[in-house]
C-alpha cells in the first residue's frame, strides 16, 4: 500500500489525535478553530468505497487547498496503515480566494468535505480505513494539526442519513468538466512581458465576482489570476509568474486552470500559446 501525498511539507506545531472508528464514520476530531471526521460508504457491487473527509470550520477560520498561493500548508494525505485498500484518490472541492488582513489564502471557510475514491483489494475481506492527515487550520495564526482518523467498513450496512448526505455534498462540490458557459478559451504570453499569462474565459452570466485558479508544477507557488477586463459572458485575466523557481520554463508548461463563477468551478488543462 503506497501512501499518498498530495504535497511535501515540515510539520513544526501539531495538534494529534488518533479516533476509534464508528460504522461508516470515525467520532469527530477537535482542534481550536474546526473539527473534522472521516466517513465512508460502500458501492454495491464493487470494488469501490466512497469516502471523505469532512472538515468544519468555526467562523473565522480557514483551511487550504492544494496549491495554496505563497504561503499555506497544502492538505496531506497518508493511507499507508488502511487493511485492504489497493489505492486512494483524493479530490479537491472548488476553492475560493481569501484575502484578509493582508493575508492571502486560497482554501475554504465555513465547511469543506474532501471526497476520497477507495479500490479494495478484494470485496469479501474486512476493510479498514486508516488516515492520518496535516491540515492546515487557519485564525489570526496558522497552526498544522494532525490527526489519525480511523473507519471499519462492515460492507454490509447503509450509510446514515446523515453521512449519506455529506458524500453526496462532497461530491457536488468538485469541480467539473469544461461547457459552453464556463471554460478557459485560451491562455497566451504576453510578447511585451514574458513574465504575464494572458488568460480569456467565458463565464456565463455569473452574477458574483468570478475566479481563476492556475497550477504549475508542483514547486510553483502561485497567487490567482487577476482579473483585468469583464465584458458580458467573457473575462479576461492575467497571471503573473515573476516568482516561479529559477531555471523553469514555463513556455513548455502545461498548466491547470480552476474557473470559478457564481460557487461553480470548472478544471482543465492547456498549454498557453506563444
């Protein structure tokens, strides 16, 4: 069983706590600022659980997403001592771009449910799920806390209401494919600054402020897209890339753009233009 790291970082503060397990659901972790829970549910007729971590926060608090921006603790994510789990994949809710008190956060507030897809490695055996996460929880301060969240999957009995419904949450909140009201057109450098990603999008008639999320490779740290020009269902945004490591290249980068509009985010992946 590999572990599964969505990014590499030092843990120097942590909060720990290891949970015995309930059907389908751990008991809640607490920590200052949010708690969080782990809970599961079995596909008939396969080899698949769905599961998630479910992460609520009090008001005024914040957690990460993946890429974070300058600064952050990206969610991490360790399988390794789960009993018959073959692989696990994490996928992340549609974020938002905070920022407050000069602080610059991409993440979430209030209550994210981090959807995980289990394969077993066979159906007529015990399954338990063993997660030991680092989450970044985020006041005035940030501090990593660390938790062991555990679930024994019967396999033979429903979910609850109540967890039925936070998977069903977690999965309406990722982002999904590309349509014809909400999608990255193109992506080219600008020929005057090569340090500037020139990006249009069509974002429908959102009525809230829309959001453009870019990833590169995994050591590159940066803040959302700026929007520069918002003209009916179009928007254009320009990234700058001044900060990326030395040596890289972004002109053979393929990048992941996360358009957001109205709570609604979109993924896709292009290669800009010259």
């Amino acid at each position: 069983m590999k572990k599964i790291t969505i990014a590499s970082l030092i843990v120097t503060t942590s909060l720990f706590g290891h949970l015995p397990a309930n059907a389908a659901s751990s008991e809640w972790f607490d920590t200052k600022g949010a708690k969080m829970r782990l809970i599961t549910a079995v596909r008939p007729e396969s080899q698949m659980i769905e599961a998630a971590l479910e992460v609520k926060l009090e008001k005024g608090w914040k957690t990460y997403w993946r890429s974070p921006g300058e600064s952050g603790i990206p969610p991490y994510f360790d399988f390794s001592a789960s009993s018959n789990i073959l692989d696990a994949v994490v996928t992340f809710p549609t974020p938002s771009y905070f920022n407050e008190l000069g602080i610059e956060i991409v993440g979430y507030k209030n209550r994210v449910i981090f959807p995980i897809s289990l394969k077993l490695s066979a159906v007529d055996q015990p399954t338990v799920l063993e997660l030991k996460t680092v989450i970044g929880i985020c006041g005035e301060v940030c501090i990593p806390v660390q938790a062991n969240l555990s679930v024994t999957e019967p396999g033979n009995l429903g979910p609850t209401f109540d967890v039925s419904r936070a998977l069903n949450d977690a999965k309406a909140s990722v982002p999904t494919k590309p349509s014809e009201e909400l999608q990255v057109v193109s992506a080219r450098w600008n020929a005057a600054n090569p340090t500037k990603l020139s990006i249009e999008a069509i974002v429908g008639e959102a009525n809230e402020q829309v959001q453009l999320h870019v990833e590169g490779p995994q050591d590159w740290y940066l803040l959302p897209a700026k929007l520069v020009e918002r003209n009916a269902d179009k928007a254009l945004f320009e990234l700058d890339i001044t900060d990326i490591p030395e040596g890289a290249n972004p002109a053979k980068t393929k990048f992941r753009f996360t358009l957001v509009a109205d709570g609604h985010g979109i993924e896709q992946e292009l290669s800009p233009a010259q």
